[in-house]
C-alpha cells in the first residue's frame, strides 16, 4: 500500500508519518519546514502542484494532515485560513478523484464551534472529503497532546514539554472543558482504519473524560518536579464532548485519561533520557 501524508513536518503529521513509514511506502510533504530529509515540497493551496504530486505518487490512501490548527491565528488570516484549511482540502479531494484513491482526513470537534472560522473551514472540509469517491474516513480529534518527532512547533503540549526540559513554571487555564486526544492513539486509529480498509466513517477519537488544561498540566509537570499553577482565562470556547461508540463498533483502540497520561509520562521520560 502507498500512503501520501501531507503536511508531515507537522505537530500532528510528524508522528502519523513516523509512525506509518516503518509498515507502508509512505511519502510525506511539507510546506516551510523539513523536519525529515526526505519529505517533499508540497503547496496545498496550489491545485496544480497538488494534482501534480499526487498524480505522481498515485497513493492509494492519502491522509490529509496540513493544516494550520490555531483558532487564533486564522481569526487575524481569515483569508490565508480559508486557502490552507479549506481550499486545500479541496484541491486534496479534486486530486484524489483523479487517481482513485482513498482520503483519511484529519478534522477536528471545533466542527461544533459555527463561532470560529477555524471551525467553518473544518466543517466546509468535511463536506469535500465526502465526495471522495474511491472512500473516505474523518477523524475528530480534540485538542491533542502527546510526544511528536516535531517538538518545536507552537502547540501545547510542546509549550508544557518545554515547561519540563527548561525547568520553568507555567500558568494553564482551569476555564475551558475537553476530552483530550491522545497523538499515540490517533496514530493507533490510522492503523487500525488501514488494517481494517475502513472506508466512509466520520470518527471522533479521544477519551472520554473532559478536563481543563490545568488539569493535564497537574497530571504531567508535576512528576518532573515542574508546578503547575492555575488560573481562570475565562476561556468561552464551547466544551464539546462526543461520544466515542465509533471506535468499539469498528475495534479500534480506546484509551481511558489515566491510560493516556501513563504512556504521556512514558514517552516524556524516553525524551529527556535521549537529551542526556
């Protein structure tokens, strides 16, 4: 099976293509930042070099991870947002039906969140990947923490793994409710999904309970002797809580908090023992 991964130097593409190329022919793209020596310049915003690749490539699965995820960052670049998260999207649809290949898409629970732009792009993205015409399947991840080969791109969790290997205090939100994804079990998914040739499946993955970041932060920082102070941001962003049935009736894995923060603290100790 060949696998195409768009935007593999990412937080959240770094570890699906790690985790993929030690099983399939994967190639992996990127945009700015070449976090592997061997993945490929890939504009997603231009449609010509996008059908050119993957015309190239024929991939018979593409797993769709670019993205600029920060809620914040498309409100101040509502026009590049659209042209990245949803323009892209489309042109990786377009691409597909050309070759007759499968799409897994990496969406998100901010779906829920008609509010945000970054929520609309998801939404309107959604609605692409379901004309893929060879099969698709969507993932919904929330907000997701957890070790990626990428360690330096601005997501929280790299923002509290700093908090560890700098020895600074940070102060996290008690505000806002989610149940977190954990990056090793949304790798754990894609398997699962390849394995199984699971097709037309919109999927949420995460673990069941809703906690604030402070919460994670008291569970993680503290066992590398990093505190944790909280404070209340008074963060609105609507909590979205989903029900996980999907991943039981398809048996792919699933992941309890405690499970997650264990194999959390596992890696992170793995970390720090490679930068002695």
């Amino acid at each position: 099976m060949k696998i195409l991964i768009t935007g593999a130097s990412s937080y959240v593409g770094a570890s699906i293509y790690s985790t993929l190329k030690e099983k399939y022919s994967v190639t992996g793209t990127y945009n700015s930042h070449k976090l592997f020596p061997e993945l490929e310049l890939l504009d997603i915003t231009d449609n010509g070099r996008v059908m050119k690749k993957v015309s190239a490539k024929k991939p018979d699965v593409i797993i769709h991870a670019a993205a600029n995820a920060s809620g914040g960052w498309c409100e101040k670049n509502p026009e590049l947002a659209v042209a990245i998260n949803q323009q892209g999207t489309r042109h990786i649809v377009d691409s597909a039906n050309a070759i007759d290949s499968k799409v897994i898409f990496i969406s998100s629970f901010a779906v829920a969140d008609t509010a945000s732009l970054y929520g609309r792009t998801k939404i309107a993205s959604e609605q692409y990947v379901k004309e893929v015409e060879a099969g698709y399947v969507i993932l919904r991840p929330s907000l997701i923490i957890g070790l990626s080969p990428n360690t330096t791109n601005d997501r929280p969790f790299n923002r509290m793994l700093r908090n560890i290997t700098e020895g600074t205090p940070a102060v996290y939100d008690t505000s806002w409710k989610f149940q977190p994804t954990w990056l090793r079990h949304l790798d754990g998914v894609i398997l699962g999904i390849l394995e199984q040739e699971i097709i037309n499946k919109t999927i949420p993955v995460s673990v069941p309970e809703l906690k604030t970041r402070y919460e994670i932060a008291n569970d993680l920082p503290p066992k590398f002797g990093i505190k944790a102070k909280p404070e209340n941001k008074h963060d609105d962003t609507p909590t979205f809580s989903e029900k996980l049935n999907k991943l039981k009736e398809l048996k792919l894995p699933q992941y309890s908090y405690i499970q997650m923060i264990a194999g959390i603290i596992t890696e992170i100790k793995g970390y720090l023992n490679d930068l002695k």
